[in-house]
C-alpha cells in the first residue's frame, strides 16, 4: 500500500520551510563572506559556528526533498531520513568539538544551547522518527516537522548572532590577551 495520501498533506509545509532555508542558506554565505572581508572571524571560529548553521539550513532542506519527492511507501523516505539524522548526529558532536577547540571566541550557555544541544537533540529525533515512520506515520510526520522548523529558527537565532558580532565589531574575550571592552 502506497503512503502518498499521507505525505501529499505535507507538501505545502515542506515548501514553505524548504525555501525558506535555502533563501537563508544564501543570506549565511553573505554572512560569512562579509565576516572574512571585515576579518571578524577566524576560520577555527567559521567552522564552530558559522559553517554549522549553513549545514542545519541545509538539513532542513534536505528534509524537504525526501518529504516531497514522490515515494510509493514510507520506507524509501524512512532510509534516508535516518541516514539523514545518523549523518546530523555525528556532524553535531562534531561541532561541539570544534567549538571547544576554537580561543577565539568563549562560547556563553547560550552558544552552547543553540549551535551543539538543539541541533544533536533535533538530529537524534529525526533519527527516531525516521525509524519509527513506517509503523507510526502520523506522529513521526509531526515530529520531523518540529524538527525542520527548530533547525530553521536555530540558524537563524545562529544567523542573527554572527550577523550581530560582525556588525558590531568583533568583541575580544579575555583570551584574546586584552582586557574586556
């Protein structure tokens, strides 16, 4: 039995969110780009915090394909969900990584928040999701579609930052061997 009734319901959603993320994916590149010319950032701190947000957008759009693309049973999309949300959870453990090892910039709980804990949270529930849709379609839909939107709103809170921190010149942290502005 095909599932294609079940995810036709959800392709309105997944355009908006779909092109929302890849408008913003573009707007992330502006970003960093305006980031190096003004060299506001170093590139251990690019790759911590900016170039993450680039891969959520990306996620999120991801997600939008598989969701769309005319699959006659939930287990095509099931499989790649699931690499998805594997492949998520390991970029994201491997952000954290990245994040401690950069002295550039000293992350506060909020960074933490919002570029290593919501991503890893949002990946693993895909990963569950994506195993549980075949026998549980309707919240397992309902869940990656959470899932999409907070990856959306955690680039752009993410986005919001880096934009913020260029375009009030970079703030020196106390490792940067000078006393606090």
């Amino acid at each position: 039995m095909g599932h294609g009734p079940v995810l036709a319901g959800w392709e309105g959603f997944y355009v908006i969110v779909g092109s929302s993320a890849a408008a913003l994916t573009g707007l992330q590149f502006v970003v960093i780009v305006l980031g190096a010319e003004v060299h506001a950032v170093a590139r251990s701190t690019t790759r911590a915090f900016a170039t993450p947000t680039v891969v959520h957008f990306c996620a999120v759009l991801l997600m939008s394909a598989i969701l769309t693309a005319p699959w006659a049973a939930l287990a095509g999309p099931a499989i790649a969900l699931g690499v998805s949300g594997i492949a998520g959870v390991a970029y994201a453990v491997t952000v954290v990584r990245q994040a401690r090892r950069q002295s550039e910039y000293v992350p506060v709980l909020e960074d933490w928040v919002f570029h290593c804990a919501l991503p890893i949270v949002a990946y693993s529930a895909v990963l569950v999701s994506a195993v549980m849709l075949t026998r549980h379609p309707e919240p397992s839909l309902f869940t990656i579609g959470a899932t999409a939107i907070v990856l959306l709103f955690v680039g752009i809170h993410n986005s919001w930052d880096a934009v913020t921190y260029v375009a009030h010149g970079r703030q020196r942290s106390p490792r940067d061997g000078e006393r606090p502005e």
